[in-house]
C-alpha cells in the first residue's frame, strides 16, 4: 500500500490511482506520477558539482559584451547551480553575474 500524494493543483489528499494516472476528485486535475529526481551537474571530468564549489574554467571562454575572454585557469568561487543550458550560476572578478557551462569547468 503506497500513500496518493496530493494533488498538485489543490493539495487534495484524496487521490486515487486509475490506469496509471492520478486523479484527484476535487478538482479533476489527473497527472502520471513522476519520479522525483534532482538534477545532477557534472564537471568536466564527471565529478558532481554542489552549490558553493569552487570550479577552475577550463578553456578561454569567450564573453559577449566583454573585450576580453575568461581565461583557463581562472578560478571561480561560490557557484550557484541552476537548471539550463549554462548550469552554473557565479561571478567572476572583472566580469562580474556569469553563468557558465559545467562542461567547461573543472572542481577545484
Ligand atoms: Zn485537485
């Protein structure tokens, strides 16, 4: 026996399952269930990255609006993860709010 959970359009607590969906009486919202899962974000090397890393980029990345690239090497403190094409939210000295890919960044 699994416990329903609520409904997410009005937090009904009786739900009940039919053919695979979820349905809720109040309302009549009906949704599959979904398997919570946390995005994972990986460095370059496959190491999982957590909010707060330090991360060394590791390839001159050019910055649109900026006269300058950010250099390999440079390290960037405190990331921030977030959902997305560019997975890492930072800043970084002289550029300042930066958002970055985790594919180019090594922990560290
Ligand atoms: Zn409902």
């Amino acid at each position: 026996m699994t416990q329903m959970p609520h409904c997410p359009a009005c937090q009904s607590s009786y739900t009940y399952e039919d053919r695979g969906l979820y349905v809720c009486p109040e309302c009549g919202h009906e949704w599959e269930e979904q398997v919570e899962e946390a995005p994972v974000y990986k460095d370059a090397n496959g190491n999982l990255l957590v909010d707060g890393d330090t991360v060394t980029v590791i390839k001159d990345l050019k910055v649109k609006g900026a006269s300058g690239a950010i250099k390999q090497g440079t390290k960037v403190k405190n990331i921030k993860l977030v959902e997305g094409d560019h997975n890492i939210d930072c800043k970084i000295d002289g550029f300042g709010a930066m958002k970055l890919k985790s594919e180019f960044v090594k922990k560290g």
